[in-house]
C-alpha cells in the first residue's frame, strides 16, 4: 500500500499497476528489500512511472526509515493513533498529505479522507464551496459523512469513477449520475440545445 500510495503521484494507476508487479517479481516489494536494493535497480523497476528517480529516491528513503525504526515491519508503523501516525508519515521525504492519507486510509483503515485531483476537479465544477486547500476540502467532507472508514473508501473511489469516466479534464457530461447537479453539466445541455434547434 505504501509503494502504490508514492508511485500513484502524478501517475495512471494502469502504470502503477505495472510497476507494482514488476517490483514484485524483481522482488522488491518489502521495506528490508527496497532499503538494501540499488537506486538503479529500483529505477529500472519503477521507470513506467512519472518522475521515477525521485520516486525511487522516496521509496529507498520510506524502506530505510521502516528498516531501522521498525524493523521492516510496516505495519507496526502504521499501528498508533491517526494524529500521530500522520504527522510521523508526513515527516517522511517524498510524503505530501494526500499520499500520507492514503496510506492511513487504505493501508492502515484510519478514518480520514483522501483529498485528490479528482476530489477538487469535481469539488469545483459541481460548484461546491469545499475551500481550497487540502485540510478545508478534507474537512468538508469529513464534516458531512459519517466517520467511518468503509464510507470514506467508497466515497472516494466513487469520486474516482465518476471523474475517470465524466468529469474528466475535458468533461463527457452525457450520462454522468451527477448531471443533474452540475451547473457545467446543465451549461453543456442548455448550448446544445440552442445549436441543435
């Protein structure tokens, strides 16, 4: 979870995916491995990923930090309570808060929200007055859902979806669930109404 969390910054999960897969098969997928791997080996590995030598650079430094605070053992880095796990993975070279969120979220079943591209890219074309920076979005909507982590799970990979497939940066807005909440959406049918008569 780690891994994918620092090699998903500004990268398509597809080629995520990928890498993870062949990190696994190089045998690079544990905090002992990565620490004790080569840059160039690593590089190799994670190459299909945008900006991969300063994400191998993040990984090394993540596996070392596990490798000698933890014994390896990422999972009892990421036991203890939210406020302290955050600030101590924020700390980390190459751990901005979304990628610390995630992995709270996703890897270690915290209740906090994942604030993304797609979160704030739909944040803003649905018209939703969320803030602009990353704790006011995060509070937004961890201020209007339960505080539960199955919740926040869903509801971001429903952001996802729905972002992937619609609201993408050049919006498909013709059958999107959420058109009718839209006012770009409404824009769009109202223009296209106008030309088609």
């Amino acid at each position: 979870m780690i891994v994918g969390a620092i090699l998903t910054q500004q990268t398509a999960w597809a080629n995520v995916e990928k890498t993870v897969k062949r990190l696994k098969a190089e045998h690079l997928l544990t905090a002992d491995a990565l620490a004790r791997a080569y840059a160039g080996a690593i590089e190799r590995a994670v190459r299909s990923c945008s900006f991969y030598r300063q994400k191998t650079r993040y990984l090394k430094s993540v596996a070392e930090y596990i490798l000698y605070n933890y014994g390896g053992d990422a999972d009892a880095m990421l036991r203890g309570s939210l406020e302290a796990k955050r600030t101590e993975l924020l700390a980390l070279d190459g751990v901005g808060e979304e990628t610390a969120d995630s992995i709270l979220l996703y890897g270690a079943g915290q209740p906090v929200f994942v604030v993304d591209a797609y979160t704030r890219r739909l944040c803003g074309r649905l018209g939703l007055q969320a803030g602009e920076r990353y704790n006011e979005v995060q509070k937004y909507f961890m201020g209007r859902l339960p505080k539960d982590v199955d919740i926040y799970q869903e509801f971001h990979a429903l952001i996802v979806e729905v972002s992937k497939s619609f609201c993408r940066k050049r919006p498909a807005c013709d059958g999107c669930p959420l058109a009718c909440q839209c006012p770009r959406a409404r824009r769009e049918k109202r223009h296209s109404a106008k030309v088609n008569i």
